[in-house]
C-alpha cells in the first residue's frame, strides 16, 4: 500500500494503517483482501460547502451531505450560514448544531453569520457565537458597507475569529449571470463582470491590513483577484484565498446551456484559468474548497438564465484534482494534499486526529451523477472520465465509508 508521506508533523495521522487493513480482511469476514494497489492520504478538509440543512432540506441534510463528502474522502467541512433560520444567534445556531450532532458522520464545523439574516444591515453578537463556530461569514452575499465590515475585521480581531468572505460588489452586478465574456456575447446572456468579484477584495485587504484581522476569501475565480491577494500577501496582510476545482479546470468556452454549468461566482475565461493554475503552484492560492452547493433536480433544469446559482462536487473534487492537475503534471500529489489537506486544516485550526482516506488512483470512471450520495445531481463534470476511486474512508478511527469490492 502506497501511503501518503506527510511530513507536516503537527498534522500527522494518528492511525496504524498496518493494524488497520489487517482487522479489515479479519477471518470474521473469510476473506484476505490485496491492499497492495490502494494509497492513503490524511482526510481532506472542506472549508466552504452547503448542506442546505435547516430550511432547504429538499436540496440536501446534513446525513446526505456527510455521507456524500465521506465518499469524496473529506472527514471534516464547514458548512456556509445560508440557512433557514440563518445561523446569527445561539438560538439559530443550536438547530443546526442539534442536527450535526445527531445525523453528521464526519466532522462538521458551521460558520456564523457576520450579519443578522446575512441582510448586510446589523452585525451579529460575535462575542456570544465565538467559541462555536469557526469563523463568520455571510457567503453567498457580499458585505456591502465598509463601515460595517471594519467593524466585522476588528471584533473578529478581538475574539480571534476569522473573517471568511464572499466578495461581490451587488451594485456592479447589473442581473448578470454567468461570466461576462465571449460565451454570454455570442448566446445573448448578462453577465457579470470580474471587477464585481475583485473590487470588493481589494476593499477587504486594505481593511485587513488596517485591523490586523484574519480575512479569508472564498471561490476566487479572476485573475485579478489573483494578482491582488498575491501582492496583499507580499505585503505582510493575514490573508488566504480559496478557488473551487471546476475554476482550474473549465473556462466560460466550456459552457452549455443547462443549470449545471451555472454557479456564483461564474466559469470565467481562459486568462483567468490561467491565472489560477498560477496562483496554485506559486502559493497564492492557499486551498481548493469545493463551494458544494446542491438544488434540486427541478430547480437546475430551468437553465443558465433562470436555474439558481450552485453545483455540487463534494464527490468529484479530488479525482478531477488528480487527473486534470496531478496527472498532467501541473502540480505534485503532495501539492494537491496541501490544497486538500494541511493548508485548509492549518489556517482554521482543524485537527488531523486519526483520519485518512483510501483510493484506488487507477481506477479509471465516468462521473454519473444518479450514483452521487448527494441529493443534488447537478455538476459540470457529467460524463467525464476520471482517475481515483474512494474505497474508504476513516473518521476518528471509525469507517464513514466503505466501497471496499
């Protein structure tokens, strides 16, 4: 068995695969397996998914979520505040958490709101929900005023939280919804336009190097961002920076006209893509975080103009990771584990513990979304061919998944 080298002491797993895999092929079951062609990594870390539980549970809860990331190998994720009731009180927080602790089979870490009902127009009491969530965001919605989010950056500076952003300047959206590039030109869309994304960064960076606070964005897609976080971190600023794996690996010239193609923000063109496969191998990008965002089946056929915003991929990230990056030569196993892995778990204090994952990296499958553990079904990556089949994944010592055949 080919295991993962993981010379980050402070997060080395505490498991013995030898043990392990040797009670797996136990006389209990009669019969002695070959582990000899699988690889085990440390468990992946998601900071940005929704699990759309309470309140849009048809779109997906907190068990098919879990299970759905145990199966993409991930053992710990922070769910976004996007919720109903939004999570901006103890009182709203508990009924997310009484739902975690009864139906997660991962770890699961909710963020809070950084705004009451995530409206922009009053901040919540961070002092009261510090110590239970991981940190404060309001993704899916951009803060609009800079006065309120200084005041954000020097609370969550004071109580030693994260500020997690969505970055979008609302007024510069003009009802766009995919990227304004060729594609919406020649097929007569609105699209949205990259500064709506950069713009409200580069707002945050100067306020994170005024507060001193700890400020991470979420989804970059732009190679301005890009160029912006690059020269904020230069400067000294305590900043990371996430992108989703759908933005390293398509661009607005791979667009078709169905709702899985659509998400916030939007596929861009091939100078941004560029751009962040940079950003990725010089360290500017610190993390890939999935952004798995389910809706229903009815929801994403109404098309590019009128389905929501949203795709999921908790269960294709890392093979198309590792065929489109790894395999190609474009960045380094032990790269694609700091994207997946120690970066995400480093930055927001999330233990490793006695967690990994096992793959099979030849096996070679088409993505079928009617096999996803997801209740959402809606992903670009259709029909794709991909290296890497999850056999197993491991929990604080206990299985969460098995595909073991």
């Amino acid at each position: 068995m080919s295991a993962y080298e993981n010379k980050k002491i402070e997060f080395k797993s505490e498991f013995s695969e030898n043990a392990f895999f040797a009670e797996l092929s136990s006389e209990e079951e009669g019969i002695v397996r070959d582990f000899s062609k699988y690889s085990v990594f440390p468990g992946f870390c998601d900071v940005h998914v929704h699990f759309r539980e309470p309140g849009f549970s048809y779109k997906e809860t907190i068990a098919t979520g879990s299970k759905a990331a145990a199966k993409g190998g991930y053992t710990s994720v922070c769910t976004m505040p996007n919720l109903d009731p939004v999570p901006d009180s103890l009182e709203h927080l508990k009924e997310q958490t009484d739902i975690i602790e009864r139906d997660a089979v991962i770890e699961v870490l909710p963020y809070a709101a950084i705004t009451v009902g995530e409206k922009g127009e009053e901040l919540v009491d961070m002092e009261s929900l510090s110590d239970k969530v991981i940190a404060f965001s309001d993704d899916g919605r951009g803060v609009q005023s800079e006065e309120m989010m200084r005041e954000a950056m020097l609370r969550a500076k004071a109580l030693g939280k994260m500020i997690v952003a969505h970055c979008e300047v609302n007024e510069l959206l003009r009802g766009g919804y995919i990227h304004d590039g060729d594609y919406a030109k020649e097929h007569g869309h609105r699209g949205i336009c990259s500064e709506s994304e950069w713009q409200q960064i580069a707002r945050d960076l100067k306020l994170a190097k005024e507060t001193g606070c700890a400020y991470h964005v979420c989804h970059i897609s732009t190679k301005e961002s890009v160029d912006i976080i690059r020269k904020a971190k230069a400067e000294g600023v305590d900043v990371t920076c996430e992108t989703g794996p759908h933005y390293l690996v398509m661009d607005d010239s791979d667009l078709r006209e169905e709702g899985r193609f659509k998400m916030n923000p939007p596929l861009r063109g091939k100078e941004d893509r560029e751009a962040l496969i940079e950003g990725i191998k010089d360290g500017t990008i610190d993390m890939i975080a999935t952004d798995h965002a389910p809706h229903s089946a009815e929801e994403k056929s109404r098309g590019l103009e009128k389905s929501p915003f949203g795709i999921t991929g908790i269960e294709t990230c890392f093979p198309v990771v590792y065929t489109k990056l790894v395999k190609t030569g474009i960045i380094t196993l032990e790269k694609a584990m700091d994207l997946l892995v120690f970066n995400a778990r480093k930055r927001f204090g999330i233990k490793l513990g006695n967690d990994f994952t096992v793959w099979d990296l030849n096996a070679l499958e088409k993505v079928e979304p009617e096999k996803f553990l997801s209740m959402g079904k809606a992903t670009p990556f259709e029909g794709w061919e991909l290296f890497g089949k999850c056999v197993l994944t491991v929990k604080d010592g206990k299985i969460v998944y098995n595909n073991f055949i």
